[in-house]
C-alpha cells in the first residue's frame, strides 16, 4: 500500500488518424504525493492536457495502468468513475467550462449541487473572494472578463476541497497578481494529504512546484525537484528541439 494519490505505469494514448492510431502519450509513468504541486511543462502539442484527461479519468487510457486513490481507472464502470471523479478530484479547465446560463456564485455552487450534497453558501462566497471575485457573485460569464471566468471557475474547483485538484494552464488569462493569487490557493490546496497536478506554461509558476515534468513527444523527458526559473526555461527549450 502506498500513500501517493496517484500512480501511472506505462501509459500510452492514441487518438484515432486518418492513417491509424495517432500516439499522443508514449509510455509515462508517474506517481503523485500527497502534500505536493506537480508541474507539467513541454511544448505545445507534447500531450500535457491529454495526460490531464488521462489522470483525471476524462479520457480512457489505451495502454498502461492510472490508479488513483489506491483504485484503477480503467477497472471502474461509468458510475463508479463518475462517482470518483465527483467525490475526490476537481479539474480546473484551459477554457473554463463555465455554465453561461448561471451566475459566478450558482456556477461555483454546481458541483456540491450535482453531488446532492448540501450547498453550503458561505463556503460559495467564501471560494468567490478567495479568488478576487466577491463583487462579482451575481454576474453570468457573459458580463466578465477572461481572467474573471478562470478565476470562477477556479473557486469552482476549490470550493469543494478535492482530493486532487487538475489545472490546465490556470493562470493562462491571469495577470500577474491575479495569478500570484490563484497559485498561491493551489498551494494551499496541496495539503492535509491533498495533492495538485498543473499544465503550465508559466515557468515561474512551474518553479513554484514541489517537482516539474517536462514532456517532450509524448513523453516525460526530464524531472525537475524543485527547479528555479532559469532550470525550468532551459529544459522546456532543450525539450522543444527536435532531435
Ligand atoms: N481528441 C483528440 N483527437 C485527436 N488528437 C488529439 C486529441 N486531443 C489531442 N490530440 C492531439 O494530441 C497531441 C497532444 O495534444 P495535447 O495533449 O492537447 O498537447 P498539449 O496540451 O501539450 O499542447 C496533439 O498533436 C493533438 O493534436
Ligand atoms: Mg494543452
């Protein structure tokens, strides 16, 4: 029995082609501790949101073996991944996946609400000004800006404290001290036995975390403990050219 959250041997993603299976991801294995921020870094197209969706149980791996919280993935049925996905992980998404109908404050309270739990209002409002947003509660997407929907649909995910929080590019539309801010809240969120994994471009949130994998093709090309900036930039270059 091990304590990390997450485990992955071998994993390998095809996408189907026009010429037959396209290999996305080609063979990763990684674990995920509790307590730590894991960064993913590479190039684009190197597969770092398909190994998201992997990890999350959004996309069904094609080979190899992802457990989290001690279970795997590919043995569960649709209800009990759906269940495991609502009651211990959250995913922050690169475009935010907000409800446009609903407001910042209902769209943050979806979750509790679609697990049929009690929607604890004060913890709603309290995720909203986490993030900057308490003056902002009651406006639907369409009335705020980038930055202001990523940041919802931030507290969305941290509201209901996940086991494993997944980000893609969370910072993405942030400006600096927004982003400083929303770092600084997955952080918190990576403790009491809790752990988060980010896709990032941002190589200073990168050297933020407890470890960085860099991927390049498919593949975890480096692995970074806790790099400094200039450390991450030069392996995310070294992993961009192709040789
Ligand atoms: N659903 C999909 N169907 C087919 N190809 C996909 C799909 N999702 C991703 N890909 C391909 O997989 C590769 C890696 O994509 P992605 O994981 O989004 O990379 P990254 O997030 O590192 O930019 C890209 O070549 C992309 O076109
Ligand atoms: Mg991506």
């Amino acid at each position: 029995m091990t304590s990390d959250l997450i485990e992955v041997r071998d994993l390998g993603k095809s996408f189907p082609g026009a010429g037959g299976a396209v290999p996305v991801l080609r063979g990763i294995s990684l674990s995920v501790r509790r307590g730590e921020v894991l960064a993913v870094v590479g190039p684009s197209g190197s597969g770092k949101s398909t190994l998201l969706y992997c990890l999350s149980g959004l996309e069904p791996a094609t080979s190899g073996t992802v457990r989290v919280l001690g279970r795997g993935l590919e043995a569960l049925g649709r209800g009990a991944l759906a269940e495991l996905r609502r009651d211990h992980l959250g995913f922050i998404f690169q475009d935010y996946n907000l409800i446009p109908s609903l407001t910042a404050r209902e769209n943050v309270a979806l979750p509790a609400r679609l697990a049929k739990r009690r929607v604890d209002a004060a913890e709603v409002d309290r995720a909203l000004a986490d993030v900057g947003l308490a003056d902002r509660a009651g406006f639907r997407p369409s009335a705020l800006s980038g930055g202001q929907r990523q940041r919802v649909a931030v507290a969305r995910v941290l509201a209901v404290r996940p086991d494993v929080v997944f980000a893609d590019e969370p910072t993405g539309a942030l400006d600096t001290e927004s982003g400083a801010r929303v770092l600084a809240l997955l952080r918190r969120a990576a403790s009491d036995g809790r752990s988060v994994v980010m896709v990032t471009h941002d190589v200073e949130a990168a050297a933020g975390a407890d470890r960085v994998l860099v991927l390049r093709d498919g593949l975890v090309h480096r692995e970074l403990v806790r790099p400094d900036a200039a450390t991450v930039s030069e392996a995310i270059a070294h992993a961009g050219v192709r040789g």
